[in-house]
C-alpha cells in the first residue's frame, strides 16, 4: 500500500510545503489540523495544508509525530487567507498559518485554558443532610453556595471569609462538590481600563438620532450594498467628527440582523478605546476583541468563542484579519490609513489590503473609512475599483477648527534661533488657562534633546550597535537609542577629543513639557509618549483624566492625535509640522499631511470653536498647506502627480530587500549577489541599488538594500524567490518587503 502523505507548513521563514508521512497508527489530518512534525533534530508545531498528497520520489521521508486536530483547527477561509499572505508577502505558509493561530496554539498548548476551582452545591443534598452543618463558618458557606447553584470558585468564597477548610469539610461531608471549571477573561476588563460609562452614554442611544443629509446618503448605499450581498470594497472617506462611526454601528447592525457577522479592524485599541466600547454598549456579550495587549491567555479565550461560533462581532487590530469567524458579511477598516496596518516582521503584510483580500473570499463588504485615506486608496477609489463616499460637514456644521501657520524662520529672525515655542502658541495657551479650557501640544519626537555634540570638534554621540545618534532623555539622566535601547549616562568628555563641552540641541516632547511646565507653573501638564505610556492601561488613565478635565495642558508625540473625542479641548499646538518631511522615505509627505489633518481635527469637538496652531519651517509644502486648509484633493492632487513622476507606489508596485551582514562590506557583495541574480530572473522590473540602507546599522548588524520597481509583482517574487534558491544561504539575513512602509 502507498504511503499516506500530507503537506505542512511549518513556521520557519522562507521555508515552503514539508511532505510528511502519516503512520499506520495516526488518523489522516485534515487541511487546517495541527500537527506536531520532526524538522531537524526539533519537534514542531505545523500546519496542514493539503492532505492527502502524492508521496514524493524519495526515501528520507519523515513520519508526523503526533495529529493535534481531528478535526481543521483553522477554518477554510483563514487557511486560504494565510496562504495569500505566504504568497503575495513572499513569506513561507507555515509562518502566515501559525500566524493567524491564537498564541498558545503555536506551542500546540492545550492548557491554555484557565480552570479554576468552584464549589457547587449539591441540591439534593440539603433536604438529606441538614443537621451535617456543624457550626457558623459552614452555615454562612451553605447559605452563599444555596443562592449561586451554577456554583462559586474558591476564591470569591475566600473574599466573603469562607476557607478553603471549610469548603472541604462540606464536601467532606457529601454536601458540595469541587471541580475545575473553564473561565474566560473579559478582554474588556483590560480595554481602555475603566471607563466604560463614557461609552454607553454615546451608544446607548442610537435609534432615536436622526442622520445628517449626509450620513443618510452614504448610508442608503452601504445598505444597498450589503443587502446585495456580494462582495465590494467602499471607501468612506470623511472628515473627523463627522459621524463615520455612526454609520459603521448602523450597517453592522443590518448586516447582523441578516444573519451574518461583522469583522473591524482599528490600527490600535488602548487608543481607540471609544470604537470598541460603541460597539459593546451596542451589540453587547456577542462582540469580542482580538489584539496583541491582551494576554496570550485572554487571546486564546477569545479566539475559541470566535471560532466556537458564539461571537458575531470581532474588533481588533491587524491580525484580527484571520480571525476564525464565519459567516462575515461585512469588513470595516477603521482609519484606513493608518500605518499600524502594516507589519514589520514576517509574514509582512498590510492587514487592510488582506481585509480586501478576506472580502472578496467571504462575498463580504469591505468598508475602509478615514478622514485622511491613504494614497492607494484614494488611487483605487479615483480608478473606480473602490466605491467612494464622502461626508464633508461635520455632524450638525460645528466648525472645524481655524488653522494658523506660524513661519519659524521668521519666529527664529526676531527671537533668536533656540524658539522652540513661538510666541502666537504661547498666548493662545494663556488664554485657554484663563478661560479654563483644555489644550493639547504634538511634537513627534520624544526625549529631551535629540542630539548631544561635543563643542570642541562637533562629533555627536552616536549608540555604539546602531547608526543614529543618541536621544538625552533628563528624567532618566541617560542617553539612548531609539533602536536598540541602548542607554549610558552622558559623559563628562567627549569621547572623540576627551574636551570637556558637552553640549545638547533638538528638541524633544520631555523638554516642550518642561518648558510648559517652567512657563505655567499653576498648570495640570501631562505628557504621553513611550516613555510615560509603559504600562499596560497607563494610556487609559490619561485619556479618562483629560475626559474628565483633570488636565489642562496634554503633551505628546502622535499618540494624541488619534480618534480620542475631548470635547474640551479647544486649541491643538503642533510644536514641528515638518518632523517627518526631513526623512528619505517617499510617504514623507502622506505621513505629515495625516498626522497634521488628525490633529487638528482633535480642536473643537465640542461647542466651543477650536484652534490649532502649526509651527513649521516650511509653510509653503503642500502637505502643511493642504492639512492648514484641511483640503484632502489638493493634497492628493499634488502627491499622486509626485509618486506618478517619481515612480512610487501606488502607480506601481515596490519591493525592498535589505540583507544583514557582520559588515558593510559583506552586506553589500551578498546583496549584490542576490541582485545579479534577481536582475537576469525575469523579475520584469527596474532594479534599483544595492546600497547601504539610510540606517546601514542596527543592533550591531549592517544592513544593504536593493529594490524592485514594477508592475508584475509576481513576476518580482518570484525573481528574487529564485534568487534565493541559489543562495539558500543568506535567506536568514534577508528580509524581503512587498509593498514597504518603511524605506530605511
Ligand atoms: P467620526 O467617526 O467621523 O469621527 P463620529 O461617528 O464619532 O465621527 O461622530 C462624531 C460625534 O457626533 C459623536 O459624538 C457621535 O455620537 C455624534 N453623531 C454622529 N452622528 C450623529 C447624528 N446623526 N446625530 C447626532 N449626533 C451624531
Ligand atoms: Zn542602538
């Protein structure tokens, strides 16, 4: 008889399809099943992507140890979805397929589920055995068990002073019964932290509000297209405050009441708190959430519900993508834009691209909504693939804010050229203090100088892994890297020269506080960026102590300009509109427009006008114009004509090598190599570089870079996949980036 066989993807990357023999003794796993599998001298988990297979031509096939699964542990779509991902993202299919599983089920870990031991009362038993009480402690046990037949774990009776003792002399006795019982972790417990009343005020009450013209408009379309239900990607394209969310709860609730489910997605949840909450003041226990701050223990408590079938709305942030739901009807990406979307490790992909891909398998609607839509978006909408709807008021005309430009060089003309903050934004937040509004100040750059040079001969302190310069945080007392985190105190001499003036420039959000804090010393000041947001929930208590008016002044880096809803805040300062525009990166440009149109939008939500202020170098850029003006087609106007003339993505397909070397000189020649070999591939594109990448060392590695520019994306992967054929060698030290966020 022939060999059973079955294909595995197992997570190793770049590594493809492992045919495995199945045993006499196993039974035959299904597509989507777990498997443990030998793969080297290690024991791994894998996945099964086709069974069963024709044996191959050889004799050193190995046997599965072990078939997890009976039955598919991913469903078929999430199965067909990873493979996509493997494929389009150039990344092996045991590294997309153990990606969309929940943590735990990685290791093939069964006893992720947390147990506890409760104490039920045996009903029976009470009539029979009364006179067994034997004294006050029992009693007050007996009394609570009695009212909670479904049971009580052993710790809540603990909190009440029942001990364990006492529950095993019950039980001693024939009275209770001690069993572990699975509990699931509210992820909600964790989200946002605590204040969830916000929430349900808004949510509470959605059937009595009239839609605006507008909203009414984009809405009968996004029924439509759902009551078709077929497959259609629309983009919802409308400006903060303008009630997009209103229509996401809405259509989800069509889309439920035809019988099938809802995925969102949101780039980031401590942010967003507020969508979440919507959704679960909405659509209550049947909404769940999936994203990385959970504990693994909670994610896989929430996985199995999903994949249980007893959730019919997931939130959660890009690898909710590949939640195990069925039945999806409909796909929001919320700020569509945004560029948590992508991820930075393998398998890399662009979770809203792949929530398109998931639409079209599941005959779903797709719904991105921004304010600020990307440029592939935006580039698929104006070619007609995309549906485009917009809502360009408001809800109820509050205003946007009134935007000022403040020119620094003029500012650094009259006041000398260490302002950091121009005079116009220091009145402006005077007079919201008088008044006792709120303001908020962006600069997107933490610590407190950006640069530490040595007088005597200009060197700069560089970290010793990486090349960058060193960031002087002054509440820690330390230099460090944004990298790697290296850290080391300033010394007292520089170390190039041994002269001893040290002296620091740039600026970061640690010093804008300071200077706030030095300038208002009556004021509540509270700065957030990665250095004060460490904890889990710290974000939280901010958001809820700004909510709530306990803060008068909110420092911080891009963090702030999300979709947070202060009411109070009236004035929005942007201490560096032009941060980004600096950096080779071709999205320079779309990254400033959206984190400068986001934080403006943060001025004013309430009754009160708001205004921002916008500091900036370069007043006349289209990007600083076009969000002064909160003018989204001028921008895309200019910046589609850029990346046309440029050649950039989205008018035609980019792919980024970089490969790792324990020199530059090394990195470059295995670069080289690879791009020789891509280039003669048939790759169908240009082949720009090997260079040294504009970060040519990071934690002790250097790192060189080529890229591709073209229109056949497969024809691209499938050159350089070829290329590492040939090189199998540097696959670990290459990283293969199809359509790069990040250029450096
Ligand atoms: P966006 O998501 O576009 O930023 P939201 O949906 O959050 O906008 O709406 C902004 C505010 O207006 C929210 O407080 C929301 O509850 C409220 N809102 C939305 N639609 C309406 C409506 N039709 N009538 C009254 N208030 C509305
Ligand atoms: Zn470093």
């Amino acid at each position: 008889m022939a060999a059973r066989c079955v294909s595995v993807g197992v997570p190793v990357p770049g590594l493809g399809r492992l045919t495995y023999r199945v045993p006499e003794a196993l039974p035959l796993p299904v597509r989507g099943a777990r498997v443990t599998v030998p793969l080297g001298t290690r024991a791994v988990t894998g996945c099964v992507i086709e069974a069963p297979v024709a044996p191959p031509d050889t004799n050193t096939l190995r046997d599965i140890i072990e078939v997890i699964d009976t039955d598919a542990f991913l469903p078929e779509t999430v199965v067909a979805l990873a493979l996509w991902v493997a494929e389009y993202y150039a990344a092996g299919p045991g590294d997309a397929l153990l990606n969309a599983m929940p943590p735990k089920a990685r290791t093939g870990d069964a006893s992720a589920f947390r147990r506890v031991p409760v104490a039920v009362w045996k009903a029976e038993a009470l009539v029979l055995r009364k006179t067994a009480l034997k004294g006050d402690k029992q009693r007050v046990a007996a009394e609570l068990l009695q009212r909670t037949p479904e049971g009580v774990p052993l710790s809540a009776l603990r909190r009440e002073g029942v001990s364990l003792a006492t529950v095993r002399s019950l039980e001693r006795a024939g009275l209770v019964a001690i069993h572990d019982e699975i509990v699931e972790r509210d992820p909600f417990e964790t989200v946002g932290g605590t204040d969830r009343t916000q929430w349900s005020l808004d949510g509470t009450t959605p059937q009595g509000r009239e839609l605006t013209p507008e909203q009414a408009h984009a809405s009968r379309h996004l029924e439509d297209a759902v009551i078709a239900g077929l497959f259609k990607t629309i983009l919802l394209q409308g400006v903060t405050g303008s009630g997009k969310t209103e229509l996401y709860l809405r259509l989800a609730d069509l889309v439920l009441r035809r019988g099938r489910r809802v995925l969102v997605l949101v780039p980031e949840i401590a942010l967003t708190p507020a969508l979440a909450g919507l959704f679960r003041a909405r659509f209550g226990r049947r909404v769940t959430i999936q994203h990385s701050g959970l504990s693994d223990g909670e994610r896989h408590d929430q996985w199995h519900r999903i994949r249980r079938g007893e959730v019919d709305v997931v939130i959660g942030t890009r690898s909710a993508v590949f939640a195990p739901l069925d039945r999806v009807g409909l796909v929001i990406v919320d700020e569509e834009h945004d560029h948590a979307y992508k991820q930075e490790e393998a398998p890399r992909y662009q979770g809203r691209d792949v929530a398109v891909v998931r639409g079209r398998m599941e005959g779903a609607v797709v719904l991105l909504g921004s304010a600020t839509p990307s440029l592939e978006s935006a580039a698929n909408a104006a070619a007609g693939r995309y549906d485009h709807l917009t809502l360009t008021q408001r809800v109820w005309n509050k205003p946007l804010a009134e935007v000022r430009l403040v020119d620094m060089r003029k500012e650094f003309t009259a006041h000398g050229a260490d302002v950091m903050i121009s005079q116009p934004l220091w009145e402006a937040l005077e007079l919201r203090l008088s008044r006792g509004e709120q303001s908020m100040i962006l600069l997107n750059r933490r610590g407190f100088a950006t640069v530490v040079f040595c007088r005597q001969c200009a060197a700069t302190m560089e970290c010793p892994h990486c090349s960058v310069t060193l960031t002087y945080h002054r509440t820690a007392r330390k230099v460090r890297c944004h990298y790697c985190n290296y850290a080391s105190v300033i010394p007292k001499a520089c170390g190039t020269c041994g002269g001893e003036f040290l002296e620091q420039s740039g600026f970061g959000t640690e010093r804008v506080e300071a200077d706030v804090r030095a300038r208002f010393p009556g004021a509540r000041v509270v700065r957030v960026d990665r250095d004060t947001i460490r904890r889990r929930g710290a974000i939280a208590k901010v958001l809820t102590a700004v909510a709530r008016g306990d803060v008068d002044i909110l420092v911080g880096t891009q963090m702030i300009a999300k979709g947070h809803d202060f009411p109070s805040v009236t004035l929005v300062g942007v201490v560096s509109a032009d941060v980004g525009l600096g950096v080779a990166d071709f999205r320079a440009a779309e990254r400033t427009f959206q984190l400068l149109t986001q934080v403006v939008g943060r001025a004013g939500r309430g009754d009160i006008p708001g205004e921002a202020i916008v500091q900036t170098l370069y007043p006349d850029h289209y990007s600083v114009k076009a969000a002064a003006a909160q003018d989204y087609a001028a921008f895309y106007a200019q910046e589609i004509d850029f990346r046309t003339r440029m050649r950039y993505p989205p008018t035609i397909g980019l792919v980024n090598v970089v490969v790792r070397g324990p020199s530059l000189g090394k990195a470059l020649d295995d670069a080289n190599a690879l791009a020789a070999v891509t280039r003669h591939a048939g790759a169908r594109a240009r082949l720009l570089g090997p260079a040294p990448a504009p970060l040519s060392k990071i934690k002790d590695e250097y790192r060189a870079q080529f890229f591709l520019k073209g229109v056949h994306r497969r024809a691209m992967r499938d050159a350089i996949e070829h290329a590492l054929t040939q090189r199998p060698e540097l696959r670990r030290r290459t990283v293969v980036d199809v359509d790069p966020y990040s250029t450096s």
